[in-house]
C-alpha cells in the first residue's frame, strides 16, 4: 500500500517486524532499517543490466540471464525469485544454454571464454580459452559431454566439457559466428554468420555439408526443427527462414517484423516459431503455413533473446531496457516482469577551461612526459542514482552533463557533486550529448531515435530532429557550431542543422551500427567509426567518403582527431589503439598493452599524448610519436566508457561501469576526486534479516545495504 501511494519511507525503522510479500520494488529504501526483520518471500529491485541472453531448463524450473556488466542470472521461473548470480566473466555475456540434464550452464562472452557453471553452487567448473574474439554463441551437444561455440574470430569450436580441451575448430566463415545450434542427434553443427551465410558441418570430420545463402545481411540466431530436417534463421534484413538440411535450399520466408530480428525459438513439436526483434516485439509463427499468429508488445527497446517453454506455453523474452518478461503465449498477455536497477557511468568528459569541468580541446599544453602507475581511492562525491550512458561539460562553466538510462540529461556541479539541473523529454536512455562550441546548447541522441537540442540556460528543448530508424549513439558539434552530426544503430550518420533542426545530409557507407563520430578542427572532414571494424573519412560540405581506413580486427567504439587534424586515433574491441594519417589514410602506429577492447580516446591538447579507457578497467597513457606506454592508471573496477583530458592537460577525468568517475593527475596521481553514484538502497540495514536468498543479500549490498 505504501508503495501504491508513494509515499517516502526512507530513513524508517522497520527492524525486528515481519514483512511478508512485500513489493518493494522501485521504492526508496535508502536508511531504512530492516535489521533483524523476516522478508519472506518480498521482492526488491535487482540489479538486473541491459539482457542479451535468456535461457531455459529443460523441466522449465530454472532462468539463466546473460548482461552486459559480465554477470549471470539464475532465477525461479514460477516465482521470479534470484536464486544465484555467476560471477566470473569480465565482459558482457552473449549467450547462456543448460545441459539436459539442468545440472550444468554453459556461457559465452565478449571477453572471449566459454565458461562452464554448477547450476547448483554457482561454482565455475571450467573456463575453455582459445578464441580470439567475443563468444557470440554456445550450445551442448545432446549428450552433454561437449560444447559448441561461435566466435568474432570466423571460427566454430568444438570442446570436452571434462577437460576444456578445444577438440575440433571449424573454418569457414569469413565473418563473425553469431549463431550456433545442433541437430537432435547432435551430427550436425549449424553456424549463422556476418557473411551473411548458414554453413551446415559434420560434427565428426568437420567438413562443410552446405552453405546456405539467401539472407541480405547477418545471420544473428538459428535453430533446428525437432526431427532435424529444417533449419530456421533470422537476420537485420527482417526476415526469418527455413531451410532444408538436406539440401541448403530456402523452403519458407515469414515476414512481418518492421526491424531487425534478432533471436528466435522453436516448440518442441516444431508446429510453432516465436521471434523477437528490434521493432520491439514477439511474433508467434504457425510454422506450417507461415502465418503470424500473435504479436507480443510491452518491451522499450530491442528483444535480443526469446526462449520457450517445453510445453509452449510460457515465453521469456531480454531486453536491454533492463527487463525480463514472461508472457502467456495463449493470450498474448505479460504475465511477469523482472525489472532491474543500475548506477554504471558510461561518460564524463573535461571542459576546456576549468579543472572540474570537461570537453573539447584546443591550444593547450601537454603536461605528460614520464612513465607511471597511479591507483585511485580517495574524496567520494555523489553522482548519479541510474545508468550514465554519456557526459559532457559546458566550455563555458564547471558544469558537467550526463545522459541516462533513464532518459533524462542532468546538470552537475564539477565540484560539489550537486545535480543543478534535470531536463526531460526523451522517452528512452540518453546514449550521447555534446556542448555547443559556445557552451550554450547541448545536444543528445537518444534510444527513442532522435537527437535533441537544448537551451541550457532555461532547459527548454528548442528542437527534435527526427529521421534515425535505429538507436542515436553519437553527436557532436562541428567546431564553427552550426551543425550536429549523429551516428546510429541504422547505419547511417546524419548531418543536421543546429539553427532549424533539418537534415542536411545523410552519410550511407557503413554496414552496421555507428559508435563514433568526430569533426576535424577546421570543420571539414567528419570521421565515424562502426561495428563494420572501419573508420571513414567523409567531406563534410558534399557528404562524400573520402576514405576508409581498415586495419581494426573487431568492432571501433571510438575516434578522436589530434588538435592539428593531421592524425586520428581509433580504439577497438581488438584491444588496440590506432593512428592513422588523415591524408594518406595510412595506419601510423598500433598501440598494443590494453588486455581487453578499448572503448574511449583522447588527445592531450597539444597531441602528443593519448589516453585510452578499456574493458579491462583501466587506462593508459601513450607516448603519441613512439608508441609507448608511458602511464597506466588502476582503480576502476569495471569497464572504462570515456576519458578525456583537462584544458591544461594536466588532469584526465574517466569514466566507469563501476559507477565512479574519477579525476587523476596525469604528473603524479595526486589531487583525485572520486564521483560515485548514490546507490538504490544506500545505508539500509539489513544484518539478521532471514527470509531472503543469498543472491538477493548479495544484491542489495551491491545496490548500497549494509550486512553489518
């Protein structure tokens, strides 16, 4: 009830009391005393991330969820209670499976391991290593006593379960392995790829039995029929089909959805298909006939994973909007949700002037000349309660922005950790925001697929540019001001018009989604990098690619241009930093030591220093002319989003998943200031209290309580 009525309990005494079935979900419990109290069978929020995996047991008791902040879920299905979470991998979690038996979970990640688990202790068994790229797929052969997972590398890898040992590689592809499925009788090894073909392998010899092409882009899920005769796929281009084994002939093409398919399930009599995808829905195939039965509607964002129950009446879809849905595949009605929390800080970076604020970079002097190794733990300043996706600061004040997971831009004091200010008006997270040169516009790209452009003083929203057809991840301002370029999931990055909100261009080249856009100083040339593993060059007044720049073995997250636009940096999941020569377009140096992908770079003003933020939570500084190493700084203990230098160059700010950013002194390490994230449950007490799971204790300490 109270929750019902909202009202604020914070700070209340309910220690020694019997709170039974409590929904506490998305209340503040911050201070609330439950020391000693039973909580039997009540629910809180958990710290559920963006779901890229979802998987069930065979006698559908157990849920498996794989997310981005390397973590595995393991839940009652009938009740939706956490049960256990798998810690180990050090990367997101791509795809999850159960042995038959439900006594053993296999998972694949983007840190490039396949990992087996006890289902019942959360132990990890065994860590098979050998990929050099992210594990997208993995599946058990029907007997359980191997493993089977597609990779970024092209390769298929077949493993003993027992010993870990790589048995058999599979090669053929000349793109990422998405997808992975077995045949019934576990002979076959179906492979779907960014080749855009299917490859059918004999288990045994390895030999490829077909190739099946038909698809116009990547093959993201696969799955075998029951009798082993068909094959079905999905893909980008919004189709899913079904293909003879025998054969490698398309029989069947069901379409409907309106974006990208990305995963899809089959029933156990192989009579029904369900898919997911980017258009935010499920669709219920008749499998016979090809018709759509149902569509299911609820999720705000993409459907990346879908399983069904064995007796096809249950669905469980993930979601990056931090949701894990449970719906009646009768009615078509959503019959449960598991909704979760997150603090992680994707961006923040410096401003111009000033040592507490951040952004762009110009005629500034490089102040890095020595090798070191800084840790960081002192001066905690709160930040921000949700999901930071961006950061920027005013180049006019000590004002940071950031974007959110939940949709809002706020304003904070660089100094004091304050929030000044909340503006709102997109209806999903906020991937990216930029400060207009003059500091008095700020422009975000948003998951609702629009860029928006705010007055900063009033924080009215002057204008709505609308014309993406995916997720908005990158903006920036050209230096003169008048025009914000934009990267997104759609392929395409746009160029659009600061005074009156138009597309002026549209820039078409890349094959898959945009992370990164960049100006040159002088405006003329705009630099993009995608999930295609290329950065392009294009002339921004004809919207010409000038040039491609390929080198990069996985995904680039990140460019920045050098201060004299001469040079342009790139970081990429290959674990590499690159530079390049704008005018040649050849690759000057690759800088090599980060152990996981790069996601962030940054000039120091002057160019002579680079910083780079990485997955394996730190950051390094670069020696820009030979190369070196010259600093590596440790503290963050999660993934590293953004980096960027002070006006001076003397301070670099990061930013970090593990919900902090940190401020450091490139000379010596000292003068830090830690901005963490007032956690969902921060100081309430939870010592003695019975009723609750190991994984929910643990969850609440993570998301603040305290257990003492």
């Amino acid at each position: 009830m109270l929750r019902q009525l909202q009202v604020d309990v914070s700070g209340c005494d309910f220690s020694r009391l019997t709170v039974w079935q409590a929904n506490l979900q998305g209340m503040n419990l911050q201070e609330v005393n439950f020391a000693d109290s039973d909580l039997s069978r009540s629910v809180f929020s958990e710290t559920l991330d963006e779901v890229w995996s979802v998987a069930l047991s065979q006698d559908d008791r157990l849920l498996a969820t794989g997310d981005n902040n390397c973590k595995i879920c393991l839940w009652q299905l009938q009740t939706g209670q956490q049960l256990l979470s798998f810690q180990g991998h050090t990367n997101w979690v791509r795809s999850v499976a159960f042995n038959s038996n439900g006594e053993t979970l296999v998972s694949g990640s983007a840190d490039r391991t396949v990992k087996l688990w006890s289902v019942q202790t959360g132990q990890c068994l065994k860590t098979c290593t050998g990929h050099d790229g992210e594990v997208y797929s993995v599946a058990f052969s029907p007997d359980g006593q191997t493993v089977v997972s597609g990779s970024s590398d092209e390769t298929i890898k077949l493993w003993d379960i027992n010993t870990g040992e790589c048995l058999k590689t599979f090669i053929g592809h000349s793109k990422e392995v998405f997808a992975i499925a077995l045949s019934r009788d576990g002979q076959i090894v179906a492979s779907g790829s960014g080749d855009q073909t299917i490859k059918l392998w004999n288990i045994n010899t390895g030999q490829c039995l077909h190739t099946c092409t038909g698809h116009t882009n990547w093959i993201l899920a696969i799955a075998f029929s029951p009798d082993g005769q068909t094959l079905f796929s999905c893909s980008p281009d919004r189709l899913v089909k079904q293909w003879e084994v025998s054969t490698g002939k398309c029989l069947k093409t069901f379409t409907g959805h309106q974006n990208w398919v990305m995963s899809l399930a089959l029933s156990r009599d192989g009579q029904t298909l369900i898919s997911s995808s980017g258009d935010r829905t499920i669709k219920l195939w008749d499998v016979a006939t090809g018709i759509c039965l149902k569509t299911f509607a609820g999720h705000n964002q993409a459907i990346w994973s879908v399983a069904l129950s064995s007796d096809a009446k249950t669905i469980v879809s993930g979601s990056p909007d931090q949701t894990v849905r449970l719906w009646d595949a009768e009615t078509g009605q959503c019959f449960k949700t598991l909704a979760g929390h997150t603090n992680r800080i994707y961006s923040v970076p410096w401003s111009p002037i000033d040592l507490t604020s951040c952004t762009n970079v110009s005629n500034r002097q490089d102040a890095c000349s020595t090798k070191s190794e800084f840790s960081c733990e002192t001066d905690i300043l709160p930040v921000h309660q949700r999901l930071i996706e961006n950061g920027a600061t005013s180049p006019i004040d000590r004002t940071i922005a950031s974007g959110s997971f939940d949709s809002a831009v706020r304003l904070w004091d660089a100094e004091t950790g304050q929030c000044r200010q909340i503006v709102s008006g997109h209806t999903k997270q906020v991937y990216a925001i930029a400060w207009s040169p003059d500091g008095q516009l700020l422009a975000s790209g948003s998951g609702d697929r629009t860029v928006k452009l705010w007055d900063m003083k009033t924080g009215q929203c002057l204008r709505t540019a609308s014309g993406h057809e995916n997720w908005v991840y990158a903006v920036a301002f050209s230096p003169d001001g008048q025009i914000i370029a934009s990267g997104s999931g759609d392929r395409t990055v746009k160029l659009w018009s600061a005074i009156a909100g138009q597309c002026l261009k549209t820039l078409v080249g890349h094959l898959t989604w945009i992370w990164s856009v960049a100006w040159s100083p002088d405006g003329q040339i705009l630099a993009s990098s995608s999930g295609d593993r290329t950065v392009k060059l294009w002339d921004a007044s004809t919207g010409e690619c000038l040039k491609t720049l390929v080198g990069h073995t996985n995904r680039v997250y990140s460019v920045a241009f050098s201060p004299d636009g001469q040079t342009i940096a790139s970081g990429s999941f290959d674990r590499r930093v690159k530079l390049w020569d704008v005018s040649s377009g050849e690759c000057l140096q690759t800088l090599t030591g980060h152990t996981n992908g790069v996601y962030s770079i940054a000039f120091s003003p002057q160019g002579k220093t680079i910083a780079s933020g990485s997955l394996d939570h730190k950051v390094k500084l670069w020696d820009g002319r030979s190369g070196e190493c010259i600093g590596t700084y440790t503290g963050h203990t999660n993934e590293v989003r953004s980096v960027a230098f002070s006006p001076d160059g003397e301070s670099l700010v990061s930013g970090s998943q593990d919900q902090t950013v940190r401020l450091w002194d490139v000379k010596t390490g000292d003068r830090i200031k830690i901005f963490r994230a007032t956690r969902l449950y921060e100081g309430m007490k939870i010592a003695g209290v019975t009723g609750l799971t190991t994984a929910q204790k643990a969850t609440l300490e993570m998301l603040g309580a305290s257990n003492s």
